[in-house]
C-alpha cells in the first residue's frame, strides 16, 4: 500500500441498504476526513477524526457515520441509503489536525475516490 | 454568499498561452489558501500553497490580497497536460480540526 486506499471503486446501490465505504492509509497520519463531491458544488466536509478513537461532524453529516478504531483506518457507512447520497466520496488524511499555514504537514492527501450511485 | 467562490469556465486556451484564474472567499480571517488540482474522475491534489508574499513554482505563480480577499493562480505557457480542474481551498479558522473550504473549481481545457 502507498498512500491511501478506498474500496470499493464504484458501488450500485438499492435504497434502504446499508454500505460501507472503506479507506486505509500507510502514512501514519493522524488526521483523517471524509468528503463528498457532487457537480457544481466543491467538496464539503462529512466526518472527520483527528486522532484515532475521535470523530467529529463537518458540513454534511447526515445520514452518515465514521469510525477510527486505529491509525490506518476510516470506513464510512451509510445506515439506509438515498438517492441523494449518490455521490463520489473521497478519503483524505493529513499529519496535523489542525492547519498551521505554511508547513506542508498540513496538506491532505487524498484516496482515488468511490463513486457511488443509489436507486 | 459561497465561502469560495470560483468562476466554472470552461477557460479554452491554445497551447503556450497565459491563464489567469481568481477565488474570492469570505472570511476575512482565513489563514492559509492553497490552489489543488484535479484531473477528471481522478482524487484532487495540492498543486501549490499561496502565501501572502506570492509564490512561484516553474510556470506557475499564486498570489493572495488580502484586502479584497482574493486569491490567484496564473500559469504561462500552457501545456496540454494542464488540461484539469483547479480548485481554490481556504483554511478558515475553527471548526476543531484542519478545516479547508473547496471552491467548486475552474476547469481549464489547452488545445493544440
């Protein structure tokens, strides 16, 4: 692994079911974020977790959860899926939690994305 | 009002030529700004920071004024594999965590 990781590429999904959406880094970073992109719109923010065994809510939380039992991982899942949640989400981490201006550390990097589509 | 804003384009250039794109963004208190690149159905990825005395990085030069709250990317000499979507992202303070704020992003299309 180099980097981060997703799984699956791309899903179809009935409504109603229940997905998870995997995302695994070797970085050792301690800041990891999901995203969601949809066109004509910029990435806005799902979850977040600074630190393994913490989560946090972002801009679009609903209907969505995260955990962070360790370092390396961060599954999004969705409980019941909508149509609305047809999206591409992507995964990113960065080795600060918290932006600090210049130093690179701060920059995200991020997952080659999950295309998702729900019927 | 968007936190960022971008213009959509499609901005359609000839290869070598200039391009200029803007952001402009609401909070006056944002920290750092960056400009990412991404490519189509492919993951976003920083192309450069943009600090407050501008920078420049080969073709490539970003520039902030903080006073209209703006910030800019110009590339020069533009080659076909410029060919990509360019997202303006700000750091506003708050929020807990390392907070950035993605413009929907200016697409830029070189042609030969």
């Amino acid at each position: 692994i180099a980097g981060i990781t997703q799984a699956p590429t791309s899903q179809i999904l009935a409504a109603g079911r229940r997905m998870t959406l995997r995302c695994t880094q070797d970085m050792r970073h301690n800041a990891m974020y999901w995203y969601r992109q949809d066109l004509g719109l910029g990435l806005r923010l799902i979850h977040y977790s600074n630190t393994a065994g913490t989560t946090g809510k972002g801009e679009v939380p609903d209907g969505y959860s995260v955990s962070r039992a360790n370092t390396d991982d961060f599954p999004l899942t969705l409980a019941s899926a909508v149509p609305s949640q047809t999206s591409v989400y992507f995964c990113a981490s960065s080795d600060r939690s918290y932006g600090t201006g210049r130093t690179s550390t701060d920059t995200q990097y991020f997952g080659p994305g999950t295309r998702l589509t729900v019927l | 009002r968007k936190e960022v804003e971008q213009d959509p384009g499609p901005f359609n250039v000839p290869e070598g030529a200039t391009v200029a794109f803007n952001c402009t963004y609401s909070n006056s208190a944002s920290q750092s700004f960056f400009w990412y690149r991404q490519d189509c159905r492919k993951e976003p990825k920083l192309l450069m920071s943009v600090y407050s005395s501008g920078n420049e990085d080969g073709r490539f030069t970003a520039q902030l004024n903080r006073a209209s709250q703006y910030i800019s990317l110009l590339i020069r000499d533009s080659k076909l594999s410029d060919s990509a979507t360019y997202l303006c992202v700000v750091n506003p303070p708050g929020g807990g965590y390392n907070k950035l704020i993605f413009g929907a992003g200016t697409r830029l299309a070189v042609h030969p």
